[in-house]
C-alpha cells in the first residue's frame, strides 16, 4: 500500500525546488494536485513520488492535465537529488507545440 509522502528534508531543499519552478505561473495555472502515490526504497535511500495535476494554460486557457513522476535521493535526512518527470504531450495539448524554428535557437 502507498505511504504518505514525508515532508522536504530540509527548508534549503524545499526552496531550490520551489526556485527551479519559479516561472511556472506564467505557463500555467494549476488547480489541483492528486492521485499521489509513494514508493519507497530504504536500502536506496529513495522515494518515487507518481501525482497528477490539473489547470489550465495561462497562454491558451486550455485545459492541462499532466501525470509526474519525481524521484528523490535524501541522505542524512537531506534531499540530495531530485529529479522530475512529465508528460511534454500534455503541455503541448494545453499551450500549443513550440514553432521547430524556436526549438532550433535553444
């Protein structure tokens, strides 16, 4: 059975994540986050959070849902890594495929 996801190991932690997301308000507005499932690996010191999320694009105001999938490595009760997965359909669906030309620039 999943467990409840722990709190962010540390206040640092917690405000790198929330810095790396930073500009997400102006893509899209989030509503609600559920289904959250919590796997976790002791030996591995590692937790596998799956969660969805549902609003709409700020650009379009279309609809977006997305399901995640965020893996953690905490160490001496610190987050050490973080890294977080996406469905970039479900971003496209809500905001419109980026032009080829400006994926070209980046």
């Amino acid at each position: 059975m999943p467990q409840r996801a722990a709190a962010p190991a540390s206040f640092e932690a917690f405000a790198q994540r929330n810095a790396l997301y930073s500009g997400y308000d102006d893509y899209m507005t989030v509503h609600t986050a559920d289904n959250l499932r919590v796997f976790r690996d002791a030996e591995a010191s590692a937790d596998v959070l799956e969660y969805e999320v549902h609003g709409e694009s700020v650009q379009t105001g279309r609809p977006y849902h997305n399901r995640f999938v965020s893996i953690i490595t905490v160490k001496d009760r610190k987050v050490t890594h973080w890294r977080d997965y996406l469905d970039p359909i479900a971003v496209f669906d809500a905001n419109g495929c980026p032009d080829r030309a400006d994926l070209r620039r980046r």
